[in-house]
C-alpha cells in the first residue's frame, strides 16, 4: 500500500495525463477540458493533432504538457507521414507526444522498420525537449512482443512505454508486469486505455505496482475522489 502521506493532492494529480479524442469533438469542449487540465495541474492534455494549437495556447503559462497523438489511434501511416506528423505536433506547440507502433509490422517480425519508426521518433522529441511516449497496443501482442518492444524502446531512450490508445483491447495487469520486467535505463510505464469506469483504488494499486503516469479521460473525477478521500480520513495538504 502506498503511504497517502507521501502523496498530496498536486502530487498525486500529476500522475494523470488526460485526452479528448473523439473524432466529433468541437472546439469549445477542448477548450473546456484545458481549463480543467490547467485548473487540476495534471500532468498533460492530449488531443488530436488538429487541436494542438490551441490546446498550446489555452495551457500557455501552466506547466501541464500540450500532448498530440502521432499514428493515433492505429499506428499504421508510413514512417514518413508519421514524422511529418511529429514535425507539425512540435511546430503547432506540443511538448509531449505519443506514438502508436505498427502493430501488424511488429508482429510480423519486420523489427527493423519498428526501430527506425521508434528511433526517428526519439531523435526529433530529444531534439525538441519533448516527452516521448510509444503506445504498444499491449492487447494484440504475445508477452515475447510485448518484452521484445519494450527493450527496443528503452534501447532507443523513450521516456515512457505507453500500454494502449483505448480503442481497442484493454491492458491487464498482466501486461505491465511483462513491460516492467523488461523496463532499462530511465524508461517508465505509462498506462492508458483503461475503462471509464477506473476508479480511485485502481489507480491507488497501479502506483503501488510501479506505474508512473496514468491516462484516463476520468482524471478530474479522481483527483476530486482523492480529495475526499482524503479529507475523509483527516489527511492534511
């Protein structure tokens, strides 16, 4: 169990990067989800590419993170639409970027058009001063996928291994043991795609097995079940 006493809420808040991605969402909902980002700190706001500029311009002056998707949601553009994507994200104001593998190339072996996607994506982040995430689509891999990824991406010196876009199957615990046991150098574990029904005690027991960023379109809702938790047992900021 974690000790709530090493855990205030601004602490506990920047543990969660939330997103709006639904293909339909208008202007004036991401603008409402980076006050919110911005009024909770968290740790970052992710859209979709289009909306970089003024999820950039709504979180300027905060320290919470202009994320993009890259490849989102099936990581299947070619190589060199996704760096173009990467390009755009830095130059529109991104700080923190995702990138979803090819899936299909993975499991086909082809490890060597995975690296080149992975290293080209952390030379241009490591170039920028951005946050590199690499979404691995744990549902559809075999534990020997999920091992042989994760060593590629600590290899290529990605910040985070990411475990799914939440589109498809969703991580079990399973899963990231298989990422951390297969974690090097300064890589963490990043979970996401996790269901809207995430509540408080599952992210209490996820920091407890090692994760260090959680994404969840339920961010705001925790952190506020947090704060009442807290109180609730007469723990102090």
């Amino acid at each position: 169990m974690i000790n709530l006493n090493e855990w205030p809420v601004e602490k506990f808040a920047k543990v969660f990067d939330m997103a709006v991605l639904a293909p339909d969402t208008q202007e004036a909902a991401i603008r409402e989800a980076c006050r919110q980002a911005k009024a909770y700190n968290i740790a970052a706001m992710y859209t979709t590419p289009c909306w970089t500029k003024v999820v950039a311009e709504e979180l300027a002056g905060s320290d919470v993170h202009v994320g993009v998707g890259i490849g989102f949601p099936y990581g299947t553009p070619t190589t060199a639409i996704k760096m173009a994507e990467v390009d755009d994200a830095i130059a529109n104001g991104g700080t923190a970027l995702d990138m979803v593998i090819n899936i299909g190339a993975l499991k086909d072996g082809d490890l060597d058009l995975t690296r080149a996607e992975i290293q080209g994506f952390a030379e241009k982040t490591k170039a920028a001063g951005c946050l590199s995430k690499v979404i691995i689509e744990v549902g559809f891999l075999t534990d020997e996928e999920i091992a042989t990824v994760t060593k590629m991406i600590c290899e290529c010196g990605i910040d985070y291994v990411k475990t799914a876009t939440g589109s498809q199957a969703l991580p079990d615990v399973h899963h990231l043991e298989v990422i951390k046991a297969n974690l090097s150098g300064k890589t963490k574990l990043k979970l996401s795609g996790v269901p809207r029904q995430f509540v408080l005690s599952a992210c209490l027991r996820m920091l407890e097995i090692g994760v260090e960023l959680i994404g969840t379109r339920s961010a705001i809702k925790i952190i506020d079940e947090y704060k009442a938790y807290r109180k609730e047992n007469g723990l102090t900021e």
